[in-house]
C-alpha cells in the first residue's frame, strides 16, 4: 500500500524568499527584528531558515503592504484570527479615497500654478472678458508673461493668481475700474499734484495694485512714468480722461517726493 504525503517545502535562505518576493534582505531582517515574521527554520551550520509556514506569513505580510496598510495594522490582521479584516481594508479604502481626493485638489492647484506662471491669468479668455469686460485683450496677460517673465514680481503674481477665485477676480476688477473712474473724476474736477485727495488716490492704487504683487513707492513711480511712456498704458488711461495718464503720473511723483523719495532717480525696488 501506497502513503500520500505533502511534498516537503524546501525551506528558503533570507536572499532567496527576498529574491522571490521582490523585496530586499533588509526588509526581511526589520520584519524579523520587530517581530512581525520571522525565520524559525535551520540549516545545517545554524543559519536561520524560512520554513514553509514562514514563507506564507511573509507573503501575507507583503500582501497586506501592497494595500497601504501599516505593519502595525498588518500585525493585527496576522496575529489575530478573529481580527475585523474586511472592517481594516474598508477602512484602509476610505482613507486612499481621501487621500486621492487630496491629490487630484493639489493636481488642480499645480494646474493652476503652472497656467498662471504661464499665461498670467488662469482663466478662459471667455470668462476673462466676462469679468474684466468685453474690450479686455486675454493677449495682454501673455504680452506680460513675455515682458516680465522670471521676475520676482511676476512669481508673485502667478502664485497669487493661481489661488484666487472667480469672485475674487470680479472684485479685484470692480476696485480697479472704480480706481479708474475716481482718477478720471479727480483729473476733470482740476484736483491738483500733492492735494491730499490726490495722495490718498495714489495711496489707494498702491493699496490695489499691491494684490498682484508687493508694490512699494519707488516701484509705484516706476509703474507711473510707464503708463504714461508706454503707448498701450497711455491710450487705456487717457480713456478715463484726456490727459489722465500724465496727471497720473504726476501725482505719483508728488506724494513720492513727501515721502523722501526723488521722482527723477527711483528705481524698481
């Protein structure tokens, strides 16, 4: 008569179960040391071996890290049998779907960032004129880019812009068209360089501006001697008012000047 018997499962050395497994010795060894599957078999010279029981939980153990589990959690499962083991990887699913709710929101955020440091406003052109109004060029964004690109200025600018909202666009345009028609009203009411209604506009644009970039005075004068040299800049002020993008300027000047700084020799900074 014949006996059936298991085929004996040759025990295997740490770099053969790690080689097989795809994973590194010294893995094997920090699971060892801490427990969590451990060789119990031995060679002939005394070397520690993975038994075929062995072999099994360090398979299980690899399983159950593929999930994302922790070793911690991973030991729960494999030490105790009546462990809630659909209740972890449940739980374990819920926590990647967080967590890959959180990647796509930060996938969109760099989406933003990287647009904004490209194009400058990170919006459709459609809805760029919806918000800035209909005789708003999306190209002027892009013209900037290509003027002041890898500026220190720009970086703000782009980091700003790829966080803020829709609404927060349409406000930021509402208080720089409001900016612009008090200039014009000033200007056709003959307010003067150096009147106080006149600082407090010029006050009042640094404050507005200042949420594209940090804008200090010296930069201010700067922004003032180009709306009025720059032919673009000039024909968009002087739409407020004929001759505003001089008397813009001029104002600028005057509030610089009461606060030390001379008009003629500032500089970006």
């Amino acid at each position: 008569m014949v006996h059936m018997t298991e085929p004996r499962v040759a025990e295997q050395t740490v770099g053969e179960l790690a080689h097989e497994l795809g994973i590194t010795v010294r893995t094997l060894h920090h699971w060892d040391e801490i427990g969590l599957a451990s060789p119990s078999g031995r060679s002939a010279a005394g070397y520690r071996l993975y038994t075929g029981a062995d072999a099994d939980r360090v398979r299980r153990v690899v399983a159950y890290r593929e999930t994302g589990l922790g070793l911690d959690a991973i030991r729960a499962v494999l030490n105790d049998e009546g462990a809630e083991i659909v209740a972890t990887l449940r739980e374990q699913r819920a926590q990647l779907a967080q967590r890959i709710e959180e990647l796509l929101q930060l996938d969109d955020r760099l989406a933003a960032m990287a647009e904004a440091h490209e194009r400058g406003i990170p919006l459709a052109p459609a809805e760029q004129r919806a918000i800035i109004g209909d005789d708003w060029d999306p190209d002027a964004a892009q013209s900037a880019q290509e003027r002041w690109g890898g500026t220190l200025q720009w970086a703000q600018f782009a980091e700003r812009a790829a966080t803020r909202s829709r609404a927060e666009w349409q406000e930021l345009s509402a208080a720089m068209s409001r900016l612009q028609l008090d200039l014009g009203n000033a200007l056709a009411r003959g307010v003067q360089p150096g009147d106080d209604e006149a600082d407090a506009l010029v006050d009042r644009h640094r404050e507005t501006f200042s949420n594209f970039f940090p804008l200090t005075r010296e930069m201010q004068v700067c922004l003032g001697r180009m709306f009025e040299q720059d032919a673009g800049f000039a024909a968009h002020y002087d739409g407020f008012g004929e001759g505003l993008s001089h008397w813009f300027r001029r104002i600028i000047d005057a509030s610089a000047r009461k606060h030390g700084i001379d008009p003629d020799t500032a500089t970006w900074r």
